[in-house]
C-alpha cells in the first residue's frame, strides 16, 4: 500500500483558489484597462476573447505568455499579491499525516515554473513532496494525454497504484484514461466561491482534504482483498 503514490494538484486542491481568481480575474483586468487606457469593461471583454481562446493549453498557464499577449507583467502582479496565497482547509493536517503513515507525494501543477516558485516560497509545501512538477517541465498541459506520458517516463510509476486529486474535470478525465483508478475531485476550490455540488462533478469530492484519509483506508482494503481472494 505504501508504494502507493498520492498526486496533488495544486491551485484549487492543495491552494485556495481565490489568489487566482483575485489575480486573474480582478487585478488583471485592472491592471490592463490602466495599461491600455480602456475601460474596466473593455478590458475584462478583452481578456474574456483571450481565455476562450487559450483555455486548457500550455499557453493559458504561461505567465510569460500572458505578459507578452495583454502587455501586463502577470507575474509581477502575482508577486504583488503574494500575501493572498493560501493553504485550502485540512491541506496540512492531510499531508502531515500521510508523510506519517509513509505515503510518497507528489505535485503536479499546471502553474508554469515561475508561479510555482512564488507559491512555494510562500507555503511551505516542498517538504512534503518527493516530486513536484509543472506541466511547463513537460511541454503539456495535465488535460493533454502526452503530459502524462511524459511524467511516467521522466519518473517511473504504476498506473494502476496511483492515487490522483484536482479540481478540474478535464484533467481528471485525462487521467483516467491513462489508466489512474483513483480520482477525487474538490468541492469548493476557492473559498471566494459557493461550494460546488457534488452530483455534478463526475468523480468523488473532497469538502476538507483530511476526508481523503478515510477514502484511503478503503482503497487499501480493497486492494488488500483482490489479493487475498
Ligand atoms: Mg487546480
């Protein structure tokens, strides 16, 4: 049980949401309306034609695409706000406990390698981890089935023995079909927003992260018994 592997997402699993939507969908719109002497609305219309376009790609993670693309350093303005960033309830006490019990972790963000060092710089994650790793490493993004080609050959892991966290659907979904059995999903990844409803999320949830402690224990007796039968 204990070559099972734990891999978290970061931002709106392990992080609250909410110094995203505040850098993303608040400050940057300011910031680009400023920039480009325009109107808050024609910005936000502006940066709305961008997201849909980009949503999902390796390009939408890339704080140096966005720079480039809206004319705002979005990573200066992530350092701006770093006082935001935030663990996401029982993201400790989970992860205290799973070093306790043996488990190995690792994190795997679509944040590009600049965002995840502000994050780790601010939360002191790193401990925890025998891996981490930005989609930016791989060339793809989590939602895209080549990342996790790539992880697998960069660092070697059974499938059928992992055990996978995030809130984003389509990064569970691709997930799934490179064969991880165990997929949770989160409720409320960012405490600015209602709670999500669980029936519409596909996979199992997570209100506080301890809960998956519980989902553990039954996916090792599971596993304990497929062996013994
Ligand atoms: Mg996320």
């Amino acid at each position: 049980m204990k070559d099972t592997i734990i891999m978290f997402d970061m931002d709106g699993t392990l992080l609250d949401l909410a110094f995203d939507d505040l850098i993303w969908n608040q400050q940057l719109a300011i910031r680009h309306a400023e920039h480009h002497q325009c109107s808050l609305e024609q910005s936000q219309a502006n940066l709305n034609q961008f997201y849909q376009q980009h949503k999902h790609t390796i390009s939408w993670y890339s704080s140096a695409y966005w720079t480039q693309t809206v004319g705002v350093d979005v990573l200066q303005l992530q350092y701006d706000f770093k006082q935001h960033i935030a663990p996401r309830p029982g993201c400790f006490e989970l992860l205290t406990q799973l070093k306790q019990q043996g488990y190995r972790c690792w994190l795997l963000t679509n944040a590009d390698q600049a965002g995840l060092q502000l994050k780790l710089d601010q939360i002191e994650l790193q401990p925890y981890f025998e891996v981490i790793l930005s989609s930016e490493q791989l060339g793809y993004s989590k939602e895209h089935p080549l990342f996790w080609q790539k992880l697998q050959e960069l660092h070697p892991f059974s499938s059928q023995d992992a055990v996978f966290i995030d809130d984003t659907a389509p990064v569970l979904d691709a997930a799934q079909q490179f064969g991880i059995p165990h997929l949770f999903s989160i409720i409320q990844p960012s405490s600015g927003r209602d709670a999500r409803c669980q029936t519409e999320l596909n996979y199992p949830a997570l209100q506080d992260l301890t809960e998956l402690i519980d989902h553990l224990a039954t996916i090792n007796t599971k596993v304990l018994h497929e062996q013994t039968a």
